[in-house]
C-alpha cells in the first residue's frame, strides 16, 4: 500500500518536468520563428540552431526559472512581421519592447492577451490598422505606439487599464476626430500623457485635474477648443505642460502658478486672450515659457527678470505693450532665446539679456523699441540670429557687433541709426545674411566686409553711405543679393561685379556712381537688376540691350544704346561715332558676315530637303525659318544656333513631355546638351487657349530658369523662339529622371545615392522658397521632373505650366524600400528619412517643417557621415524633428 503513495509525487514531478521542458520547447520555437519572420543584423547571435539557449540571446532576459520576461530590440532596425500569440509562446512575459524597426502590416491583435505585460513599447514601427480592445491588458504600465500610421477609432479600453503610468500616442494622425473622456481621470497612477497630433477634438476635460500623479501632459497639434481648465492648476508634479497648436480660447488661468514643479510651459498658436499672468512668472522652476502667436495684451511682468532658471521666452505675435523689463535675463545665466517680435513693446532694449554669455536668438523685430543699441551686445559672441528691425532704434553700431563670430542673421533694417559701419567684418566668419537697410548709417562701405566670405545677402539700401563700392566685394563668391540704392555711392560700379556667379539680385540705383558700364557684368545676368538714376555714361552693354534690361537703366542721361532698337518708348539715344567706332564697325561686320551666311544655309537647306523623301517631324519649319529665331542667352555659349536646330530631328528624340518634345544633341564640340521643342503654337485644330498655355509655359520657363544659378537646379543655356516654334536649350543629364532611375534603372540605387538625391532636391527647393527675392514656388514637384546628372545629383527642372494634382487616397507602405540589398547598417538612415516625410506630410500644416529645416534634417540622416563612403565632411545643425515650434528660420 506504501507504493501508490511513493508514485503519486514521482508522478507529480515527472509531471512538472515535462510541463518545464515544453516550456522551453515553446519559447525557443518563437525565437525560431520570430528570426524567420524578422531580417537584420543585430540577430546575429541568435543561434536557433540550439547551440545557445535562448537566455543567453542579446536583447533576451530570463527569469530564475528560464522563462523568457524581457525582449527588448530597440532600435534594431529589424524588417519583416513580428510573430502573433507571443504571449502563447511566452506566457512570463512582462517587457515587450519594439520601437524603432520597421514591423510591417497591422498592429498584432494577439499582444492583447498578454496579461502580465508591463510595458509595451511599439514606437516608430510603422504599423497602421485599427487598434484593439486593450482591456485585457490589466499588467500594463507603460503604452507606447507613438509614431506611427494608426486609423480608425481611437482606443478609449486605454482607459480601464488603472496601472497605466506612461501613455503615449505622438503621431497618429489617422484616427477618426475624438474626444478626451471624462474619466480619462481614472488612470490616476499616469504620469505622462502624450496625445500629439493624434486629431483630438472638443474641449479639455476638467477631470484631468484629478491626475494628479501626471508628470508630462501633452495635448499639441489637435483641434482643442474651449478655455484651459482652471483645474490644471491641481497638477502640483507636473514639469510639462504643452497645449500648442490647438484653437484653445479666453484667459491664461491663475491657477498654473501652483504647478512649483513647472519646467515647460507652452500654449502657443491658440487663440488665448488677457494677461499673461505674473503667477506664472514667479514660477521657481521655470525654463521654457513660450505663448507666440495669441492675442495677449498688457506688459510682461517685471517678476520675470528675477527667474533664475529661464532659457526661452518666446512670446511674438500678440498685443502685448509698454516696457521690458529693465533687468531681464540679467539673473538667467542660461538665457538661450528672447523672441518678443510683433508687439507693440517700447522703451529701451534689455541690456543684461546676453550677461550669462548663452544667448543665441535674440529678435525682437516690429515693435516700437527706442534708444540705443546696448554697446555690450557687441560682446554677445554665442549669438546665431540678431533681429531688431522695424523699431525706432537710434545711435551707432556697437563696435564688434557686425563681428560676432557665429552670428549667421543680424537685422538691423527699418530704424534710425547712423554713425558709419564698422570694420569688425573680418571674424564674422559665420554671417550670411546682413540687413541695415532704411537707417541713416554715413561713411563708407569698409572694404573688410569681403572678409566675411559666408555673405548670402547683403542689404544696406536707403542709407547716406557714400565713396566707393569696395572693388572687394568680388570676393563674396556666395553672394546672392546686393542691394545698396538709395545711397550716395560716387565711384565707378567695379568691374569685380562679374565675379558674383551666385548673385540673383542686384540694385545700385538711385546713387551718384559714375563712369561706363562694365561690359563684364553682362556675364551675370541676375533675376533682377537695377542702375536707374545715377550719372553712368557711355554705351549700355550689348548683350543688356538684347535682353530687353535697357529699362533697367533709366534715368541716367548720359547713356546710350549702341544698336538702334525697334521701339518707340526707349529713353535712349543711339550712340554717337565718338563712342568706340570700332565695335560699332565690328557690329556691321559681324552682321554682314552672319547674313551672309545664313543666306548661304538656307539656299543649302533648300537645296538638300528637295533631295530628301523622308518627312520628319517639325522638319520643315525649323528648316525654312531658322535664321528668324529670337535668341535669348543666358550662360555662356559656345554652340551656334544653326547647329542646334538643324540636329533637332526624329533620330535625336529621347522622350516627350506634357509640353513638348526632347532631344538629345551631341555639338561638334564633343558637348551634349538637351534641347526641348514645346508644342507648336500653330496646328489646325488648337484653340486659342492652347495658344496661351503655350506662351505661357514658354515664359514661365525661360523667366524663372533663365534667371536662377543653384548646383541643384536644371541649367537653361538658352532660349530660340519664333512665330511657330520654341526651342529651350539645356544641360544634358545622363542618368534621366528620377522616375526611370528608380523603376527603370538596370541597378538598383543603393542608399547614400538615394539620400543625395532626396538632399538635392530638398537644397534646390529651399533655395527657391527661402534665398530668392521673390521666393519661387514650383507646383508640381514629381519623380519625372527630377532630373539625374552623371554623378546622380538631383537637378529640379520643369518650371513650366503647374499641373492639378489629383490626390490619391490610402497610404504607401514602406516595405518595399526597407527590404532587399541596400538594407544593412544604412537602414537606420532610411527610417530618419521616412520620418522626415512623416513631418512633411503632417495633417497639421503649421507642424510641417520648412524646406531649409528638411536640408538640415536630411544632412542629419546622411549615411554617410561618420564613414568613408563619400569625401567631404558634413557639418550639421541639429533640427528637433519631434517638436518643430521654434521658427527661428
């Protein structure tokens, strides 16, 4: 009988020791699948083979028992689908974590039966779908899906899981409109709630009052409407609180003076009202305190310049009046941004803001500010950006401010200083962009301003500055905007002009220079051009005269015109013999020779086309009429226009647009250019409007090509027009679009040509919108109209007609581009990438960030950074992708 009882526990054990060993069968089964379903890398060391226990996997914890409690691949850059019933494979497991991987397809449904997760982390994996039912998820601690595509209807079981302490949603900007539940304050143990840009609608519930553990609450980026809850002011832990870029109303509430803990404060872009209340200023913790672009009024209260811990006060664009506070950032060692723009604040400016030594933005433009300029900004050396224009400022220049050695802006424009300009430009080595425009600044324009070789613009019209141009200014080889009229300059225009092949935008006017006209500055031909009124003499430059730029001359009595121009309205007279006889002697000789021998190619021509029985396309007007070709040049050429259209034929056709036809035609010179004839203007059954869109794309084309210079814009050699044809002569690009290259190519783009590509484009788009005057807007940026020189940069080309887009539903998935040979260690790279078209096709539109800001993302995620795959070294600015709210831009 004693038997039995000595089996019953032997069984037992048995029992368990089976139940231990199909546990560990199980939970090795999913880490074999779990490899097959996901390529990378970093699982390397996963030995499913059974040479290493599972345990032992990195990114893998057990528990004492050998059951698995942890999976942490964060930032794996992982592809593929994570495996469903992870919980039945590992039924200990309490940390998930996922972020930063590129899990295809929809959320896995499965997770929710995971009742002893704690902490479920699945941020920037790219799903999409619909969310689950998460109440099952009793465990759970931490609920992080930020970053995705997510769709439907919001997950309102979030609110039954009262363990919940991190609660996190940034970046669904899928979700149906919904609204915040009243008893969103059961989750009383939350300590961060981010719902940003995840289209919450609907008023703040005054309950969130009662989550009085909550640490973080952020609410950016919705529709909000209402007034800000008083009750928020019970939140006695919170260190941040951002309601920014909502449609919140009324009066900033007293009662955030009680939150002791605050560090950042934020309710920008609403549409708040009143006071900004001292309560808030007297805040002892205090770093970031930003409500631009409301309507506040009143002052700021002098209780500010007493904070300690201050970093950023941005407060621009509302209605706030009287002084600054005298004393402000005196007491702020860390003061890194004052903006206070677009009020109607007055009297001095505070001079101890920059005594902490960390100031970088400072702008306080469109106010009515008066006095002095402090002489100790000038010592300000951590300064970026330095804007007070539109003020009634007076005195001179500090010494050294035009000096800061990492300034990039300073705007000093539209106020009444005077005293002359310093020479302090030489350790400027970092300004690219200097307005002083409409003061009264005298003396002359110091030659050491050519020392600060990074200048983009300079702007110093409307002034009383007077001598000479500095010869000098040659030097600013990044120069794209020279404005200095208004001026009492008394030289000769410098012939160094020529040197400026960036520049864009060039105005002289209205000063007293004299002399002849630089036949050199005809090599530049920027967008615009004035030298009207000043005492120039002598012949305007020939090739200023066929560009139709006489007007730009006007006002200056003394000039004249070297050729006789068929117009009734030019103010100009023809030059006399006394003014260079030979080049007017070797004009008639150039003509007479041409004449004679286009009169010999056209008997040529004639002679040949009635030999030849092959009819090809456009044949007979570009034969019979190319000697009546206006030409318009706009670089330097060195092809004649006979040899260009004569090799516009059938045989050279390589693709035809929704304007015209292109060519490919190799010189006699070796050189081969792309010339694009657009449709006649002339066929029998176009209509008049047709007539119109083509003169229309042919002016839109040649006045915005032929006037721009960027490495990453399609160059336009030259214009031939007539009657019934219009050629457009441009560089030649041997790798085609972007389109053919990536759907057409015989190899696959591998990753850093790809990221060049996407940098190209975005340069060449932040050059159009941000360094032009006026900016340039494409409209109709698309794969085909991105074109491939021979190293694969991208050049934006198209300028034409803009075309209505149809837009097109649904989502693209990325899995195509993640997966295949160009993923490896650039896989990382590719997901900034894809992020940064995320932000750029934010619903919000106020969130998307500016093409100048996309250069510096995508310079952020170049693959090619810290290795060898390319020879230059990138210097980057550092962009917050995930809160684009300071434009300092």
């Amino acid at each position: 009988m004693a038997l039995p009882y000595i089996l019953l526990p032997l069984g037992l054990l048995l029992s368990l020791f089976n139940s231990f060993q199909a546990t560990i069968y199980n939970q090795s089964e999913f880490f074999t699948i779990m490899k097959k379903s996901l390529s990378g890398n970093s699982m390397s060391d996963w030995d499913v083979t059974g040479g290493k226990t599972f345990c032992n996997y990195t990114g893998i914890a057990c528990n004492g028992q050998g059951n698995v409690v942890k999976i942490d691949i964060t930032g794996w850059s992982l592809s593929g689908r994570f495996p469903q019933d992870v919980c039945s494979y590992l039924p200990e497991l309490r940390v998930l974590r996922l972020s930063h991987n590129n899990l295809q397809g929809n959320f896995p449904d499965s997770i929710v039966n995971c009742s002893l997760l704690e902490e479920l982390n699945m941020s920037s994996t790219y799903l999409a779908g619909t969310l689950p039912n998460f109440s099952p998820m009793i465990s759970l601690r931490l609920l992080d899906l930020s970053y995705n595509f997510l769709s439907g209807e919001f997950p309102m079981s979030v609110t039954n899981l009262t363990s919940l302490e991190v609660l996190n949603f940034n970046e669904n900007g899928g979700f149906n409109m919904w609204q915040l539940p009243e008893n969103i304050s059961r989750l009383t143990k939350l300590k961060v709630m981010v719902l940003t840009t995840c289209m919450l609608r609907g008023p703040i519930p005054a309950s969130i009052g009662n989550m009085t553990s909550l640490v973080d609450l952020e609410l950016t980026g919705n529709f909000l409407v209402g007034q800000i809850p008083p009750e928020l002011g019970l939140l006695k832990n919170l260190r941040q609180l951002e309601l920014y870029y909502n449609q919140l109303v009324g009066r900033i509430p007293e009662e955030l003076g009680n939150l002791t803990e605050l560090i950042d404060l934020d309710m920008s872009v609403n549409k708040l009202t009143g006071n900004l209340p001292e309560s808030i200023c007297r805040l002892p913790k205090l770093e970031v305190l930003q409500f631009y672009n409301n309507s506040l009024t009143g002052g700021i209260p002098a209780v500010l310049a007493n904070s300690t811990t201050l970093t950023m006060l941005s407060l621009y664009d509302n209605f706030l009046t009287g002084e600054v506070p005298r004393h402000l950032g005196g007491s702020s060692p860390n003061m890194n941004v004052l903006d206070l723009s677009e009020n109607r604040l007055s009297g001095e400016l505070p001079a101890e803001v920059c005594n902490g030594g960390k100031l970088q933005y400072f702008l306080v433009l469109e106010n009515m500010f008066s006095g002095s300029l402090p002489e100790n900004y000038a010592k300000c050396e951590s300064l970026l950006r330095f804007r007070v224009s539109y003020n009634r400022l007076e005195g001179s220049i500090p010494e050294g401010l035009l000096g800061l050695p990492h300034v990039s802006i300073i705007d000093l424009s539209y106020n009444r200083l005077n005293g002359s300009l310093t020479k302090t430009f030489g350790t400027a080595r970092n300004l690219s962009e200097l307005f002083v425009q409409s003061n009264r600044l005298s003396g002359i324009l110091p030659s050491e301003i050519s020392q600060a070789f990074n200048l983009v613009k300079i702007d110093l019209s409307n002034n009383l500055l007077s001598g000479p141009i500095p010869s000098e200014i040659g030097n600013l080889q990044r120069l794209n905007l020279l404005q200095l009229q208004g001026n009492k300059f008394n030289s000769s225009i410098p012939e160094t002009l020529s040197l400026l092949k960036s520049l864009n935008v060039l105005d002289l006017s209205s000063n007293h220079l004299m002399g002849s006209i630089p036949e050199s500055l005809s090599e530049l031909l920027p967008n615009s051009m004035n030298f009207t009124n000043n005492l120039l003499s002598g012949p305007i430059p020939l090739s200023f005269v066929k560009g139709g730029l006489v007007e730009s001359f006007s006002g200056n009595p003394r000039l004249c015109i070297p050729v006789y121009l068929n117009s009734s309205d030019t103010k100009f007279s023809l030059c006399s013999q006394n003014y260079d006889r030979k080049k007017v002697n070797c004009i008639w000789v150039i003509g007479i020779s041409v004449g004679i021998v286009i009169v010999g190619a056209v008997l040529f021509l004639r002679r040949w086309f009635s030999k030849e029985k092959t009819v090809i396309e456009h044949d007979e007007t570009l034969s019979s009429s190319f000697f009546s070709y206006d030409v318009k040049s706009f670089h330097r050429i060195s092809f004649n226009q006979r040899e260009v259209i004569e090799a516009v034929v059938e045989k050279n056709i390589v693709g035809h647009g929704g304007s015209g036809t292109v060519y490919r035609i190799e010189l006699s010179s070796g050189e081969v250019v792309a010339v694009k004839k657009l449709w006649s203007r002339k066929t029998k059954d176009s209509a008049p409007e047709d007539h119109l869109v083509v003169d229309k794309e042919l002016k839109s084309e040649v006045e915005t090509l032929g006037s721009i210079r960027h490495k990453n814009i399609v160059k336009l050699y030259c214009c031939f027009s007539s009657l019934d044809c219009n050629l457009l002569v441009y560089e030649y690009m041997p790798n085609g679009n972007l389109w053919d290259a990536l759907h057409r190519g015989k190899s696959l783009l591998n990753w850093p040509t790809r990221h060049q590509i996407a940098l190209g484009i975005a340069q060449g788009l932040a050059y159009l919108h941000h360094d032009l005057l006026p900016p340039i807007i494409h409209r109709d940026i698309k794969s085909t109209n991105i074109l491939l020189d021979v190293n694969y940069q991208a050049k934006v080309a198209d300028f034409g007609v803009a075309k209505v887009l149809r837009a097109r539903g649904g989502k693209t998935p990325p899995q195509p581009l993640l997966q295949g040979p160009m993923v490896t260690w650039h896989q990382d790279e590719m997901i900034k990438v894809l992020r940064i078209a995320i932000h750029c096709t934010c619903r919000t539109a106020a969130l998307r960030p500016t093409m100048t800001e996309v250069v510096h993302l995508l310079i952020e995620a170049d693959p090619c950074r810290f290795n060898s795959c390319k020879s230059t070294n990138k210097t980057k600015e550092a962009v917050d992708v995930n809160k684009p709210k300071n434009p300092y831009e």
